[in-house]
C-alpha cells in the first residue's frame, strides 16, 4: 500500500477545521479556567497538532472521510475540555456544540461554495482550496459572531436567572450540529442540480444569522430581568435601611424622653434609697436597664450593609440563634455594594435555614469580614448542622429542594466575576463558606 503524499495534505487541510472550532470554543469560557494556562496551552499545542496529522495518516491509509476520526475525537476533547472549565455540565455542553455548529454549518457551506471544484473528485477528501474555504467561511461566521461569544455569552454564563435554562438551551447546538451535518451534500454533484446550489447558499445564510439574532435576543431579555432583579435587590436594601432608621428615629425619641425626665427619675430614686425601700428601687429602673440594652448597637459603618445585618439578627433572635460578627471593613470597599448585600443576606439565610434544624443550645453563626491591602475582601461564616450535606461536582451543597441552595449559587456567581475564590467546608458537622473577592 502506498502513501500518497497529496492526499494526505489534502486531509491535513480539511482537518485544520479544528483549529477555529477550538478557538470558539474556548474564548466564552476563558475566564472559568481551573487549570494553569501554561497547562491548557501545552495540552492545545500537544493534542490538536498530533491528531491532524495522525488522522490524516489514518485517513489516506485507509481511505475513509475525516468525519469518523473526527467524530470520536470531539467526544475526547470534550471530556477533556469539561475538566479544564469550571462551569455546570450543559454550559459546557452548550459552549462547546456552539463551536461545532459554526464549524458544521461552515463545512456544510462550503460544500455548496466549492461544488464545481469537486466535480469529478473520486477521492474522500476535498481539493486544498475547497478546504481552505470552508476554513475561510469558519473564520468570517467567527468573526461575525466574535463580540457576541467572547463578551455577552460570558455575562449569560454569569448570569444564575438563568442557571435552570441551560439544560433546554444546550440542546440548540447540539440539534443544529446533526442538522447541518444532515443537511450536507452526498456529493457535489447533487448540490449543482437545477438552481440548488444559488437557493442553498442565499437561504443558508440565514442559520448565522438567525443564530446572532437569537443570541442578542436572550443577552437581551437576560439583561432586562437582571436589571430588574438588581433593581428588586436595591429596593429591599432600601426597605431594610427605612425600616433600619425608623429603629434609630425610636432609640433617640426615647433618649430625648429619657434625658427630659431625667431629674424627676433621680428624684424618685433618691427617695427610695433614703427609705430602704430596695425591691422598689429595682422595679424603677429595671425598664430602664432594658431599655438600654435594646438600644441598636452598629455592626457596620455601612447603612445599606448594617441594615441587612439588623434584618438577620433580628431573624435570628426569633429563631433563638447566636450570631458572632467580627468586622473590620469601612465604607469605601471597592465593590458593588449591592453584590456585597446580596452576599450577606444569602450567606445568612443559608446559616438561620441550617441552624434552625439544631437544639437551641447548638445554635450560632459566626461571620467575618475584612478588607486586606485595600483591594481585596476576605469573608468567612461558619455554622453546625444536623444531617448529611452532598457536594456535588461545582463544590456546592446539592439541593433538598425547591429553593434552597439557589443563595450559595448566586454567591459563588458573584465570586466568579470578581475573579475571587470560594471554598466550602463541611467536616466534624460544621459549615463553614470561605471567600475571597478582588477589586
């Protein structure tokens, strides 16, 4: 069996395809990236070039189409890739299949483009040139689609509203992906029948498009609902600040009453002590004493945060929980204090839910925070809890049901676009949350 040498250059054209299809791949989720670059960067430079030229090999061997090297070796690279990205399952799903269907729609394409070129063409594998242009038509889809991978689908990946919608919207690509492999030609000759060819190409040519519009679309719709979520959130900050302030307005309303009655409060206690009479004595300012100690005390110079911390604790109180705070932040923290709030309060919410299944003497929270060389916040929370938790693959406690671990999820979201890090402990029956965010 002889190796010809034109055939097997001819594949390594047809195979370069891989090249942009892995660029489209990776630039959504550049910023997920769990492994060093220099790690990601050997594995591309190591596997990609390998598998072109040994697939090429394979094909002008055995004289098959490079779709059935290709095939198992997508399912390789995508095992692969979803080690080496830190996101949910079907946002992975949903990255990755976009960038073989741009790749299978440019393939499909370029099939139509090039029919006269490969007329007449008895070998499995296409002219250099007609391989060039279905390079070439990937390249121009990429590139018309470039703002919208590289920046507004990393806000949707971002983006927890939608966290339950990636299993339907992962399914997309992945039917796009069979359908413009169906959709291809058997061979050239087929597309060159009547006006096939000049239909195909024009009405083609909608799938990109289509494909853009929708994106904007759901970036869009997206960013509505986002905003009116972050409107939502500022409007119960601002609840709890009014309700916060109301709380002061009291305190100094009986301060003002306190000190107005003042000398009429000592002269009735110095003449029960000139009587002896001690029991009354402590009945007259034991209100007092109760009194003081309801007074609000500030965790936060903060309003907006010390108003979510008032919120908590005065759940917390109901619920008979301790909550230790030890805070070392002021108020020009360099982060959006509406992302800090939101933080808090879910944190929180998470530790009263959790406590709220203990004995009342096993019920305390303790939080911290603390900003360090100015640009960066370290939080930490820590509770018991009863039962089992599960982690699942992200590192979050799994779900027991509707609603709850949703607070961890949108924390760690948060986490994610300050380029910090989370870390979850749940040994000797304590939860403990560690986070680290940068300015």
């Amino acid at each position: 069996m002889t190796f010809d040498y034109q055939i097997f250059v001819r594949y390594v054209v047809e195979f370069m395809m891989i090249i942009p299809a892995a660029v489209m791949a990776i630039i959504p989720v550049r910023n997920f990236l769990k492994v060093k670059k220099r790690y990601l960067a050997t594995l591309i430079l190591t596997i990609f070039p390998s598998f072109i030229i040994l697939g090429s090999a394979v094909c002008t061997i055995y004289d098959i189409t490079s779709n059935i090297v290709i095939f198992p070796f997508t399912v390789i690279i995508f095992a692969i890739y979803s080690k080496c990205f830190e996101l949910s399952l079907p946002k992975k799903l949903f990255c990755f299949t976009n960038a073989t269907m741009i790749c299978s729609f440019s393939n499909m394409y370029s099939v139509f483009a090039t029919a006269p070129i490969e007329l007449g063409n008895l070998h499995k594998v296409l002219h250099i040139s007609s391989g060039l242009v279905c390079i070439g038509v990937s390249i121009l889809i990429g590139a018309m689609l470039f703002r919208t991978i590289a920046f507004k689908l990393p806000e949707l990946l971002l983006n927890n509203i939608i966290d339950r919608v990636w299993n339907w919207l992962a399914i997309i690509p992945i039917f796009m992906t069979c359908l413009c492999i169906w959709m291809e030609p058997v061979s050239p000759e087929n597309a060159m029948v009547g006006r096939i060819r000049k239909v195909s190409m024009i009405i083609l040519l909608l799938i990109p498009i289509v494909t853009w519009f929708l994106f904007h679309i759901q970036w869009l719709v997206t960013k509505i609902i986002s905003e009116n979520a972050e409107l939502q959130r500022s409007n119960d900050i601002l609840q709890l600040e009014e309700k916060q302030y109301l709380r002061t307005l009291q305190s100094l309303e009986e301060t003002r009453n306190l000190r107005h009655d003042f000398r009429q409060h000592l002269l009735v206690i110095k003449d029960f002590a000139q009587n002896g009479d001690t029991k009354a004595l402590i009945d007259y300012i034991e209100p007092f004493i109760k009194s003081s100690n309801e007074l609000h005390h500030r965790y936060f110079s903060n309003y907006a945060l010390d108003a979510v911390a008032s919120h908590y604790i005065e759940l917390a109180e109901k619920q008979k929980t301790k909550i230790y705070w030890n805070i070392k932040i002021s108020d020009d923290m360099p982060f959006k204090l509406s992302d800090i709030c939101a933080m808090l309060g879910n944190l929180l919410e998470n530790s009263l839910h959790a406590t709220a299944q203990l004995p009342e003497d096993k019920r305390e929270i303790r939080i911290a925070m603390a900003i360090r060389l100015d640009s960066v916040l370290i939080i930490s929370i820590s509770n018991p809890y009863n039962g089992v938790i599960k982690i699942d693959k992200e590192g979050l406690p799994m779900s027991k049901g509707d609603g709850h671990g949703i607070g961890l999820r949108s924390v760690t979201n948060t986490v994610k676009r300050y380029h910090g890090s989370i870390s979850i402990d749940t040994n000797n029956g304590i939860f403990d949350v560690g986070i680290i965010l940068n300015s």
